[in-house]
C-alpha cells in the first residue's frame, strides 16, 4: 500500500483525494492517512500531493517507516474523504517543516 508521511501534518493539502479510485484516503483534524486494506497501490496520488508525502510503503524514507503502522490504525478510526476541500490555513509555512509528528491531532 501506499503510506501519508510527516510532512502531511499541519497542511492536509487534500489534492490526493481527488484522483484516488478506490477512494481510501480517510481524514483527521489535520492529517490524512491511506486506508491500506483499500489502496490498489495505483501511484496516482504520489504526483498530487505540494508537500510530496505520500511514498511506497516499500520506498519510505528511514525515518518515515513509522507512517506505515500509523496510517493502518488510524484508518480505522477515522471516517473517509472523498473529495478535495481547502488546505489547512497555514499550509504554506508548515510546507517542509521537520519534526510535525508531535503536532498530529487524533
Ligand atoms: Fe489511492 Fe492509488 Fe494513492 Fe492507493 S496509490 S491511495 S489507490 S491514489
Ligand atoms: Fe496530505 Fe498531500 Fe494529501 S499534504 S492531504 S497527502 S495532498
């Protein structure tokens, strides 16, 4: 499956949800995961997304290896988006930020 990494935190540019086919994006507070039971690991997404988060769960960089056991549990809880809505307010600035995990609302 395909995996949402850190630099999704605090943007939430949602641009992904709109070419996904199996619709397997769901949605926090200011984070999206990949439902990995859904995703047909089709890459359409990778290209979408202005903070460049989402990866192969098997091209993940080191440090982003966590997404993958976050995207699964979150995606349980979380309810779907399917359509593309306005980014975060400050998604620009928080663009590229390092260490966004301590800011994750669940
Ligand atoms: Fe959806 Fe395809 Fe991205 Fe998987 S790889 S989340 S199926 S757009
Ligand atoms: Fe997040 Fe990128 Fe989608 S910032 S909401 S993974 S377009």
């Amino acid at each position: 499956a395909y995996v949402v990494t850190e630099n999704c935190i605090k943007c939430k540019f949602t641009d992904c949800v709109d070419v996904c086919p199996v619709d397997c994006f769901r949605e926090g507070p200011n984070f999206l995961v990949i439902d990995p039971d859904e995703c047909i690991d089709c890459t359409l997404c990778v290209a979408e997304c202005p903070a460049e988060a989402i990866f192969a769960e098997d091209d993940l960089p080191a440090d982003q290896e966590h997404f993958t056991e976050l995207n699964a549990s979150l995606a349980k809880v979380w309810p779907a988006i399917v359509e593309r809505k306005e980014p975060l307010a400050d998604a620009e600035e928080w663009n590229k930020v390092k260490d966004k995990l301590q800011f994750l609302e669940k």
